[in-house]
C-alpha cells in the first residue's frame, strides 16, 4: 500500500496526503476528511521509518521523565507535547521508573529509532550518553536539571534558591527547630534543596535540620511521617517541617490535624515545594515552593527545536555548537501553613 494508492482514491495528490500525516494543517478541513475516508477504507498505514530514510528527518521526539505519575510532570509533558504538535511531530513518552539502567536503555532505544531529538528529567548522569548521540546528529535537553557541560542544553530550576527560600521563611516565623522531609537525596533536584535550606539555616544561631527520611515523594509517605512524629513527645518534635514537594507536605498536614490533634502551623508549621493545584485547598492552605511547571515545559521544547536547527547548522560548520542554559527562578508563596490565618 503506498501513498499514491490513498491518492488516487481520495482525488489528491500524494503531497496532500504526505500533509495529512504529517502537516494536517496545510489542509483544509473537506480535504482531510477525503484522506481520512480512503485511509479507513484502504487500511493504510503510513511507514515513518521508510520517511525518515529517505528524507533523513523523523517526526519524533523522545521524552524519558523519572516520575510520569508524580503532580508535576503532566504538567511539563503537556506544554512540551502542545509545542511538538505545533511543529507537526510527535512526542513519544518513557517512564524510567527512577532506575539508572532503564533510563540508559530508553535513551539507546531512541537512538535506534533515529529520533530527531531527545528531553529527558534524568536520575543519573547521562551527559556522556548525550554527547555520544549528540555525534550521531540527535539533539538532546535536560529538564528540570542544569547541565554540567557547556556543550549541553538544559532548561533549569534553582532548586539551591528554592530551598534557601522556603527555609529562610521557617526561620523568618521564629522556628527553630526544623525537619527537612525527603526521599533519598541521590535526586538532584532533590539534594540541591538540602544544599539550600542548610545554607539558611547555618545562618541563624541555634537554629537546627533534623533530616526526617522517607521511602518515596507521596501523600501516603507523608501521612505515614505524621504519624511517627506525632508518636513523640512534644518537645522532641520538630517546630517546622520543610516537606521536599507538596504531595509529602500535604500528607504531613492532613495526618496531623486530622488524625492527631496537632496544630498547623501554631505547633508544627510545614512548608512544601512546587505549588501544585491542590496546595491551596488542604485542611489548611499550604505554604510552597512555586516552580514554573508549564513554563519549563514550552521552553525545554522550543529550546530542543533550537538546538535541533543549530545542529544542522554546525554539520555545516556554520555555527560553534555550543548549547544555551536556561534556569528559572522559583517563588514564595505563603499560606497559612506556615503564617496562620
């Protein structure tokens, strides 16, 4: 079955239906329609690997995230996929689970499909991978995590400043003896927030971060490190908790007003970090982090087709090569969490 046959039936040329898969928007809305009736009654099934042979273009991106379910990555993976869509590509989407081997195999599986480019939110480093596709002509962006090489785009959070703000507030209240609630810090982004809170907190004279560890970033965790707290005596708890994002914090919250009697903020104020949609409609509004989710997104993809174009440009010795940074500057917002009512 080729293109010409679908053609032929629907009464347009093969480059209408070379549109239609590919640019629908140069269409009008009668023509796709025609396409679409000979498509279905031919059964025909475009071959982008054939395409992207002969014209040495593929139409798709590929995304690897370590949290495909967390609160913030559909946001991002949306704002990335409107931007793909504009371009008339396709987004191919991978879950690494948080495993450094699973996240190398999916970066060779879109190497072997010879995709046009690559975004991914590692766990690991995998900048040594990406300057190997790099050579074989695939551009490739970090999400969500500063690069370490020149010679690699990235789209960033300061994470160090988002933990320096959320903390530097904790302190601003008068707490002093504070818990930072966090999953193993092998997470960048997630050690780079320690980094910034224990800078604030060194700051203050008797001022204490007590790191209170939990096995995962989820309501669940949370609750469960509300109940561990609350099982100590007054004294030996903690005045203010930093929650790592606001899953955790909102867990923390709901476990201790409503299962154990403990007051928010007024015995343990809690502070969280993303400024997801549910932060403001807790038991008691959540004071957070804001970190610019779909912001990143649009700019990780339009900096992707950048550097996609700066490659051509550089095979053509017209252009150095070397990769744009861009890091964006998180917010805080205060609620009564943290600041009562």
């Amino acid at each position: 079955m080729t293109i010409r046959e679908v053609a032929d039936l629907a009464g347009v040329s093969p480059a209408s239906v070379s549109n239609f898969f590919h640019k629908p928007r140069k269409l009008s809305e009668a023509t796709r329609q025609r396409i679409q009736q000979a498509v279905d009654a031919l059964g025909f099934v475009p071959n982008d690997v054939a395409r992207t042979l002969r014209t040495g273009v593929s139409p798709v991106i590929g995304y690897i995230a370590f949290e495909l379910a967390s609160a913030t990555t559909p946001e991002i993976a949306v704002a990335i996929e409107r931007r793909v869509a504009a371009r008339g590509m396709y987004l191919l989407m991978a879950n690494d689970t948080g495993s450094h081997d699973r996240e190398r195999s999916y970066l060779r599986l879109f190497a072997k499909q010879q995709v046009s480019g690559i975004i991914i939110a590692p766990v690991g480093d995998v900048e040594a991978e990406l300057a190997q596709l790099r050579g074989h002509g695939i551009a490739s962006v970090l999400s969500a995590r500063r690069a370490e090489s020149p010679d690699q785009a990235s789209v960033s959070i300061d994470h160090v400043e988002g933990g320096r703000l959320a903390m530097r507030h904790l302190l601003h209240q008068g707490r002093r003896r504070i818990g930072f609630v966090t999953s193993p810090l092998e997470l960048r982004q997630v050690a780079d927030r320690l980094d910034g809170a224990l800078s604030a907190v060194r700051s203050v004279p008797g001022a204490t971060l007590e790191i209170i560890p939990v096995t995962e970033r989820s309501v669940e965790a949370g609750i469960a490190c509300a109940g561990q707290l609350a099982d100590r005596p007054p004294a030996q708890r903690p005045d203010a908790l930093f929650c790592v994002n606001d899953l955790l914090a909102i867990g923390v919250i709901q476990a201790l007003v409503a299962r154990h009697q403990v007051r928010v903020p007024d015995d343990i104020a809690v502070i969280g970090y993303d400024d997801i949609e549910f932060a403001q409609s807790t038991i008691v509004p959540l004071s957070t982090v804001r970190t610019p989710h779909a912001e990143l997104g649009t700019a990780v993809a339009d900096l992707l087709f950048a550097e996609i174009a700066l490659g051509d440009a550089a095979a053509t010795g017209e252009h150095d090569g070397r990769a744009r940074q861009i890091e964006f500057s998180p917010e805080l917002v205060v609620r009564a969490s943290t600041a009562g009512h």
